[in-house]
C-alpha cells in the first residue's frame, strides 16, 4: 500500500512539473525572443529619430550638422561603440535632431529623413560617414553656384540643385532610392521649415552653440563636444 502511494504521488508531482514545461498542447514553452534594440527606431515630435529602447534608463540626445566635420568624426569614432555597448543590450537609447547651419545642410538634413523611419539611422551614416566625399564644392563654390545654393527663392527648386552639385542624388541611390523618390523627399518644404524652427528653438531654449553637441537625460552637457569627453559621463550612468 505504501509503495502504491508513493507512485501515485510521485505520477502527482511530476504531472504538475510537467505543466510548468510543456504548454497547452504539450510542448516545451518557449520564451520571447529578447528585443533587437538596434532595430527599433522611434520618431518623435521634434522631427528628429531615437535608435533603442525608448524607456531606456539612459537617453543621449545629439545635437548634428551634416556639413560639421566634428559632427563627422564624432560618427566615425563613437557610432559602433555607442550601439553596442549602450543600445542594444537596452541600456540607453541614441536620439538624433539637427542643427541646420545653410541650405546644404539642410538638404542633407531633408534626405536623411527621407522613406520609413527604419531608414533614418542608415541613411545619417551614409552621408556623416561620407561627408569628406561629397562636401568638396562647398569649399569651391562658382558664383553660379552660389546664386543656385543661397539665391533661389525657391526652397525645393533650391534643394534639388544642391543635390545634383553634390552628387547627393548618387548617395541615395546607393540607399535604394531612385530620383523620383528623391525628388519627391526634396519637394517637402514643411519638413525643411520644422527643421529651421527646431534649429531656433535648440539655439534658444537648450542654448545649442556648437555641433556636435549633447544632451543626457535632458539636461545639456557643457563643455562636451568630443567622443573623448562625452564617453566617461555615458559609462559613468551605464554603470
């Protein structure tokens, strides 16, 4: 009789074992797959793009110009460090806005936008990380030019000169999309004027001087325009 009770019980107490392990239709449970923060993408009011977690305990804000050459060399030495060691184990999130200094800026600013939100990120790295390629007629700009970059009145017209003079219509081609698609990203002159009223509003409210500058857990970072200095404040919150 006792050996007879012990079985039972023992069939008992693996039954309910067997119920934390195998779900409703007898299969192992599985657990959710973690999140890919790297992929998840949010826009926001400010026109402006938050890569990871948006709950994130840490949240870097930066401050860009695409025409900044520190702004470039701030791409290239801290984007991968920053996605791997603080975005994809969901640690902070990288938000991006802009600081739109003249119309080449802003035309870069414009296309970097340009197609669904997941394209944002890749797009910003195209032309940051390229940016000694394509910025050359900047530096050697005819009068002709000139007169077609800073006198047209026309805010699509203009932009679209300044992507055939730098050969912008090519980088974007190289990101999948063709010049209808470019032109039609160009033609959006209510994107281009919220980014000049973000830009007043960065240089006014936050006082934003320079680029790159930053911002962490909403509170502007003085003296902090390098990878350099920027990296002890971030790993001094991530830990």
């Amino acid at each position: 009789m006792k050996t007879n009770l012990l079985g039972k019980l023992a069939l008992a107490l693996g039954t309910i074992a067997l119920g934390f392990s195998l779900g409703a239709a007898g299969k192992p449970l599985s657990r959710p797959a973690p999140t890919n923060w790297y992929a998840t993408v949010t826009q926001t009011d400010h026109d402006s793009y938050i890569q990871g977690n948006p709950a994130a305990p840490v949240k870097l804000v930066e401050f860009i110009s695409y025409t900044c050459p520190h702004c470039a060399h701030f791409e290239q030495e801290s984007a991968d460090q920053l996605r791997i060691g603080m975005v994809m184990p969901g640690k902070g999130s990288v938000e991006v806005r802009s600081i739109v200094r003249d119309p080449i800026d802003m035309t870069v600013a414009v296309l970097v936008r340009c197609g669904p939100k997941e394209k944002f990120f890749g797009n910003h790295a195209a032309f940051l990380r390229g940016q000694a390629r394509w910025i050359g007629p900047y530096e050697t700009m005819s009068p002709t030019q000139q007169q077609r970059w800073f006198g047209t009145s026309d805010r699509a017209t203009q932009m679209r000169y300044i992507a055939a003079d730098f050969n912008l219509y090519a980088i974007m081609a190289g990101r999948g999309y063709d010049r209808i698609a470019v032109d039609r990203c160009l033609a959006n002159t209510a994107l281009a004027q919220r980014l000049a009223d973000r830009t007043a509003e960065a240089t006014t409210a936050l006082r934003i001087r320079s680029t790159p500058s930053f911002m962490v857990d909403g509170v502007v970072l003085a003296g902090t325009t390098e990878w350099s200095v920027l990296r002890p404040q971030l790993e001094a919150r991530l830990h």
